[in-house]
C-alpha cells in the first residue's frame, strides 16, 4: 500500500515539475534526440548485418543438406546399377 501511495506522489510531483520546467525538459529532449536516433540506427545495422548472416548461415546448411541427400541418391542408385549388373552376369552365365 505504501507503495502505491508513494507512486502516486512521485507522479503528482513529477507532473508538476514538469510543468513548471517544461522548458528545461525540451532542452533535454532536444539534446538527447540525435543520440537516441544514432543509437537506434546503430541498432538497426547491427540487427540487419545479424538477420543477413542467419539467412546466408540457413541458406548453406540448406545446400549442404540438399548435397548430403543427392550424394545418398548416387549412392542409392550405384547400389541399384551393381546390382542389376550383377543379375545381368548371372543370366549370361546361365544362358551359356
């Protein structure tokens, strides 16, 4: 309870204050808006260059996965043909 009533003082007083120095207040706004805006900016970039290195990161592991799963189709497939060899050698055999 103390603390709510201590948060609605702090608000009064802090509405009267800025009232009376509203001045002073857009003084500080002023001043600090170019900082707010660099930062925010570097933020942006930073977040940016991240977001382009997940997306190259996802798009080569993509790749390799896509590599990974023809290599085992070739190898599926060499399996397949050595074995068609196979039964092709044994029905000459046969035949002979």
């Amino acid at each position: 309870m103390s603390l709510l009533i201590g948060g609605i003082i702090s608000a009064v007083l802090g509405l009267i204050s800025l009232i009376f120095w509203w001045s002073d207040f857009m003084t500080i706004v002023k001043g600090a808006f170019p900082i707010f805006l660099l930062l925010g900016g570097a933020l942006a970039v930073y977040v940016g260059i991240d977001e382009i290195q997940d997306k190259i990161s996802e798009e080569r592991q993509s790749q390799e996965a896509k590599l990974e799963k023809a290599r085992e189709e070739i190898e599926l497939a060499k399996a397949e043909a050595e074995r068609y060899k196979e039964q092709l050698n044994k029905l000459k055999d046969s035949k002979m």
